[in-house]
C-alpha cells in the first residue's frame, strides 16, 4: 500500500508547488498593480518644481480636498489651478475636451465613435483654435499658463493616472485650446437636445392636423411661473376638434413606454435669490443648484482663489470650478455672489435643403441658385481600429446633416466665435450686481439664466452667454432655403432680458419660460423651456415667508413635494370604488397607496410610485402610438422631445374625458384598464406591489465611467452606495439615479462662513485618495456643509524652476 501512494503524493506536492507558485504570482501581479495606482497619487504636501510660475504659489486642501489656491499675480494663479486640477482630474479633463472635438474613440476604441461622428461635424477644435486667437492677450496668457500648469501637475504623477494604466495609452499634453473646447463640450452637454427637438417638430407638422400640431407644442400653460410678475393663464388648453388617428392604435413596445426611471430626461437646475428687505439680517442672499449628470469624479472641483487685485491686497473667490478651466464657475467673490440654471432658449436653426443627388455637395440657396459647399476632411482616429474619414459639409448656414429622409443644414449659436472665451473670469472683480450682470451678458459660455446678489442687498437675473441676434423661426420648426435670411451673429449685451431690484424682492429659476413679456422673451426664444412645475413651487415657497435664511432656502432645494402628480392620483381614485375593487386584490393595494399618499415624492412613498405610473400609462395610451410613428421617421423622436408641455394638454384631455381608445366601451373602463397597465408594469418581474417604494425605482447610481470595465468586486470601489433617494424631475429636489443636483450652495456675498455648499463625489478622481468620495455622504442625505473650505491640512508650495 505504501508503494502505491507515493506517486499520488508527488503529484500533489507537485500541483502544490505549483498552487503556490501561481498564487505567489498573483500577489506579486496584484501588489505591483496597487503599487501602480499608489504610485498615480498626487503629492499634496511639501515642495514641488514648476517650470513657468514667476514666484512661488501654495495649493492648500481642507479636510476633503477643497483646494485654496494663493499666488502673487493672476497669471501665476491660472498656473496653480491647472496643476492642482491635473493632479487630481487630469482623465476628466481630457474626456471634456476630447468629447467637445470628437476625438473620444482615438482613446476608448469604437464604442465611442458615434458620438465623435456627431460632435466632429461641427468642428470644435477649428473653432476654439479661431476663438482662442481673437482673445485679448491678457486672457491668452491665463490660458497658456493654465495649459502649463495642467502639463507640470501631470507630470508630477509618479505614474499616470490610474484610467490610462487600465488603457494601456499614455495622456496627451494640454494645450491652451483645450480650456475652451471644455466649454463647448458643457455646450453640447446643455444645448444640443434641441437639434432632435427641431427635428421632432418637423416631423410632427407632417404627421398631424395644424389642430393637433398646436395642441402638441403649446407655448405655454398654468404651470408657468415667469419673472416679470405677470399671472399665468389659469384656464387647461382646449382639446382640439380633431380626434387624433393614431390612439387606436396599440403601440409597439412591451410595457409602458418611459416607464424605466433610467430613461434620459432634459436636464436642468434650481437657482433663486432674496434680496435685503427678505433675506437674514437685511442680507440678499442666492441659492443654486445645477441638475447634470452624475458620475464619479463630479462634472465640478471646490476651488478657492485668493485673486492679487493689484495693489498688493486679494479678493477670496470661492465656488466651484470646471476642470478644465482657469475660473471660478458659480459661488461668490465677497462682494457678489451668483449662480446658474440653464436657460433652455432658441439656439439651433434647422434649414431643409435641396442636395443635388450626383454631387453631395451642391445644394440651393435662399434664391434657388446651386452652391457649393465647402468640405473639410475630418479624420477620427479610432483606438485599436482604423482611421474613419469623416466629411463635413459646411452651407453658408452651416454644416450638412441627413435625418429622417432629409437633408439639413445646422445653424447653432455655439458656431460663432465668441461663443467660448475667458470673460467669465472678470466676475472675480465684480462689485455690485450691474457690474456682474454686465460681465455675465459679456461671456462665452452656453446662454444661461444668471441670478446674482451683492453686499448691499440687491438682487438680479439676466443671460449670461451667447444669445442669438436672430433665429430662422420662433417656434422652432425647420425653415426652407427661402426662409433662411439674416447671417448668424450675436445679440448686443444692451439688448438682452434683464431684471434688477424687483418689486417682490425674490427671483426663482427652474429652466422654465422666463418672461410673459412677449418681445423680450423672443430674445431668448424656447428651445425646450420646463413646463413650469418646479419653478412655480420654488417661487411660492419663496413668497410664503417675508424672511429667509440659508436655512430656510436650503429646505427649498430638498423640497420633494410632487404636486403636479396631484391630479392623476386623484383621477386614478375616481374610479378605483368598491365595485372596481372586487375581487381585484392588487387594485385595492394600488388604491389605498394612493390614498395614503402624502404628496411627496419619499424614497419610502408607494403612492407617489402608483400616480406616477399612472400617469406614464395615460402617456402611453394617448402618445405611444405617435411616438411609434416619429420612431419610424428618425430614431429617438419622440412627442415629449417636440414639446415640454404635455402635462397640460394631458390634464386637459383627462378633464374633458376625451381622447378614449375606441377597444374600451366608456371613459371609466379605459381608467380601470390604466390602472390595470400600471399594476402589470410594477410587478412585472415579481415584485410584490404592496411592497414597493419608490426609492427602490430611484436608486442612485453614481459611479466612475470604468466600474463596469473592472471585476465586479472592484467596481464598488468606483462606485458611490446605491441607496434609495428622494424627488424626482418635477420636484425642487430633481433626482433621479444618474442625474440630480451637481452642488448645491447658498450663500450671502460677504457672509461666506454663514453659507452651504454640498458636492456628490468628492475632490479627486482617485479610487484609493481619501478624497475620492469626501463630502458625498453630506449630499446624498441632504446634511448642511460650510461653503467655505475647512482649515488646511495639505499645503503644497510650487516654486519656479531656476
């Protein structure tokens, strides 16, 4: 016997040795790869090199990472800020601008090259190269010294940032163009809904009776909310004659169309002010907070300048900032204090052109007349592929777009020069709030709604950014050639909207229509303005008190009451009586949900869930249809891309009874049937329905763009929790699981200590930084903050090269 167990014994001393020689390897491969990403740290302590500073400058970091930043001049200045956002947002940075230009897939491969296809046309680079060299020099050196500072920080790395190890490719330099094509890429980001928008109108004039067509793109509804103290229409649109053909007709997809809380939505932001005579202690004070994407790091950094003013003194300037960027964004400067929400105005034209089908490039102009258009060349490199030749088109309007079986040129705002500059820096000098609102209808940057305050209790609202001279039409449908006139060109800053000091004393901002001053508001014009519903509940939280703290304007941006679902709870429990419930068990679940419902959009709220979805399977039956057809026309259209306002033409058809599916026999069984849909659509894989909530459905889900490229266990470390979470699109608190408010602040020009600024994510793109999700725990369950960063903790001094 013994014989016979010595070979068995070899082999696994064998396979032992070589059990533990490969789990030798695998330490070795795992201690070298955390030694890889140790290694890309920043060093955020002692003394550093930096080639190009003309004295030395110090990069302080609090407790989480907020950056304050000190330097003798403000050439200096830009330098430090370029270093300490490489340190520790360089692969951010570079997404932005290479998003911007379209030259994403040269560094991700080709899942990214639809996109470069799409942002390529319009040639960002070209344009940002142009506008850089029309800057005034002073703007132009911040910018080189900024690009210098970025390059030193990147080289400060021990290893490169973790992103390009896992891509086995090496970070390209920065260069002082690149800050501008970040600005474009927010641009993109904020704006370019609208292309599809006025594809979708298009679309729809072809489908549908001039009627229906305007019942589907109201300008406005008693939802609005605008600035100027005009009231709202009270009264719901009327429904029109016409019985639209399409809502007997089941639509295609299986469930209830949008009813995955995941669909992409328009985003948007909050921003309101409150001047002395309402705010604490005679003190204006402004609250914001910017709905965008979330992801790990955040799309903003916590900045701190301290800005020389020339006299041997500085000016603290305190917000956030865009990696990227040499500039504080939104925040305040001690004297101002101001913040953003995206304006949502008319910015893209579309012309329908005639192409002659033997030469791409010829198409007629406003005079019948055969032009050529000139073609650029595009060549978009593609990671691990081959280099795709792109041509771009440009028409005397713009470049050559083919949708929906059309040819069109693109006549965007973001095309002119001067839509990307540095002019937004000059709110660092900003006094009072006409100066503020002067540099702010001076800079390039997307158009936005600016609401400002100063120390001496005044408040103000105008757009900041490019507006337009002119659009081709106001409603935002296509034009012809004919129709195409005035050259694109910029609205002088003495034309644009403004408010100053108004009479109520508070100014809101929601993204929804500004103005019910006809003339002024088609300046701005409707590129897909909100409906209204968030505006006007912040405005009458607002006009609720005589006074207000940050405290109280705090509470505003957390408010997740959902009062525009009001009237589809109601509805649904209009028919749900005891004849209805019997024997339907789930019916009766959905029911008392509803009736238990407080009128919040809770995390822990099943009623919110139940109205919601109802509302969602109305959609469906009175729209799905139609949005089948816009499918068939162009990929992605949809009713509720054409118009913002589908809310109150749906309240409308629902008080009238109207629009009924002709399979149901009367108005109540088509209700029974929704409500029947909307019960189908919750449990459809199983879920019990007297469970459920609606933080199960809203469940954050902010994370680092490569979590899903690594190991599942690896991926919680890109990750923030995935917790249940409060509000919705449609309330104060807009949060959804991948969009939601990128800060949140309020403060007083001059009471800085006194104010709140709250981050999801924190300072560093870094999974193993301890600043990497600092601060997040704080926004997430909606806790308090200081504005201004903590005592420092890290002082880095740069000195210049000898």
């Amino acid at each position: 016997m013994p014989l016979r167990r010595r070979p068995r014994s070899r082999a696994l001393r064998v396979a032992g040795r070589a059990l533990c020689a490969l789990l030798a390897l695998l330490v070795i491969l795992v201690a070298a790869a955390w030694l890889a990403l140790r290694g890309s740290l920043p060093g955020i302590d002692g003394e550093a090199s930096a080639p190009g500073l003309s004295a030395s400058a110090i990069i302080e970091r609090d407790a989480q990472g907020a950056a304050t930043i000190r330097a003798g001049n403000r050439r200096d200045l830009a330098y430090a800020t370029g270093y300490a956002h490489a340190q520790d947002r360089y692969f951010q940075m570079d997404l932005q601008r290479r998003t911007a230009a379209g030259e994403l897939a040269g560094l991700i491969g080709e899942v990214a090259l639809p996109l470069d296809l799409r942002n390529r046309l319009n040639r960002f680079r070209a344009r940002a190269q142009r506008s850089l060299a029309a800057l005034p020099k002073d703007d132009r050196d911040i910018l080189q010294a900024y690009a210098d500072g970025a390059n030193a920080g990147l080289a400060s790395l021990r290893v490169r940032p973790f992103e390009y190890l896992l891509l086995r490719e090496a970070p390209q330099p920065w260069r002082p163009e690149d800050s501008l094509l970040a600005i474009d890429a927010m641009t993109i980001n904020l704006q370019v809904s609208e292309l599809r928008r006025v594809l979708t109108r298009g679309a729809l004039r072809d489908l549908v009776p001039d009627d229906l067509l305007t019942a589907l793109t109201l300008p406005g509804s008693h939802w609005d909310a605008t600035l100027d103290g005009v009231p709202a229409p009270t009264a719901l649109p009327a429904v029109p004659a016409t019985r639209p053909d399409w809502i007997d007709t089941l639509a295609r997809q299986d469930g209830i169309r949008n009813a995955a809380i995941d669909t992409p939505p328009v985003i948007g932001s909050n921003a309101w002010a409150v001047d002395g005579r309402h705010g604490r202690d005679g003190k204006a004070i402004v609250a914001n907070d910017m709905h965008l994407g979330l992801r790990l790091p955040n799309v903003w950094y916590r900045l701190t300048l301290n800005v020389p003013d020339g006299t041997g003194s500085a000016r603290r300037v305190s917000g956030v900032s865009l990696p990227g960027a040499p500039v504080i964004v939104a925040g305040s400067n001690g004297k101002v204090a101001w913040g953003f929400t995206n304006s949502y105005g008319h910015f893209i034209d579309l012309v329908a052109l005639e192409v002659d089908p033997g030469n791409p490039r010829r198409y007629r102009d406003g005079k019948g007349e055969w032009r050529e258009a000139v073609e650029h060349g595009e060549a978009v490199a593609v990671r691990g592929g081959e280099t795709v030749q792109l041509p771009v088109r440009d028409t005397e309007w713009g470049p050559m777009i083919a949708a929906g079986g059309k040819h069109y040129a693109i006549r965007w705002a973001a095309h002119l020069d001067s839509a990307r500059d540095l002019s937004l820096r000059r709110m660092e000098s900003a006094t009072d709030v006409p100066s503020a609102l002067a540099v702010a209808r001076a800079s390039g940057i997307p158009a936005q709604n600016i609401l400002v305050a100063d120390d001496a209790g005044r408040i103000g609202w105008t757009l900041a950014g490019l507006l337009p001279a002119a659009t081709f039409d106001p409603e935002g449908f296509p034009v012809t050639a004919a129709q195409a006139g005035a050259p694109l060109a910029r609205l002088p800053a003495g034309d644009y909207p403004s408010l100053l000091d108004p009479a109520l004393g508070r100014l809101w901002s929601g993204n929804s229509t500004q103005l019910s001053d006809a003339a002024m508001q088609s300046r701005i014009g409707d590129g897909g303005a909100n409906v209204g519903v968030r505006s006007l509940q912040i405005r009458d939280a607002l006009l609720a008190r005589e006074q207000h703290d940050e405290a109280s304007l705090k509470a505003i941006q957390l408010d997740d009451r959902a009062s525009w679902v009001d009237s589809w709870r109601d509805l649904a429990l209009s028919v749900l009586d005891d004849e209805a419930l019997r024997d339907h068990p789930q019916r009766r679940v959905f029911r008392d949900a509803l009736r238990d419902w407080q009128g919040r959009a809770g995390a822990d709220s099943a009623g919110y869930l139940m109205a919601r979805t109802f509302h969602l399977a109305l959609y469906d039956s009175w729209f799905g249809a139609l949005d089948d057809r816009l499918e068939d026309i162009e990929p992605g259209l949809s009713v509720r891309l054409a118009s913002s306002r589908i809310l109150p033409l749906m309240e409308a058809v629902a008080r009238a009874e109207a629009w009924r599916p002709a399979r149901y026999p009367d108005w109540r069984s088509f209700m029974l049937d929704r409500v029947d849909a909307s019960i189908a659509e919750l449990t459809r894989n199983g879920e019990d329905l007297a469970a459920l909530k609606w933080g199960q459905h809203n469940r954050l889900n902010v994370t680092h763009p490569f979590a899903r490229l690594v190991p599942r266990p690896m991926a919680g470390w890109l990750s923030a929790p995935h917790v249940p979470m409060p509000g919705d699109l449609d309330t104060p608190r807009v949060q959804m699981p991948g969009i939601g408010a990128s800060e949140r602040f309020v403060v007083s020009p001059g009471e800085e200590e006194k104010g709140f600024l709250t981050m999801p994510g924190g300072a560093s793109g870094h999974p193993l930084s301890p600043f990497f999700l600092a601060g997040h725990d704080a926004w997430e369950k909606g806790r308090t903050q200081p504005f201004l960063p903590g005592p420092p903790l890290h002082r880095l001094i740069l000195q210049p090269s000898k």
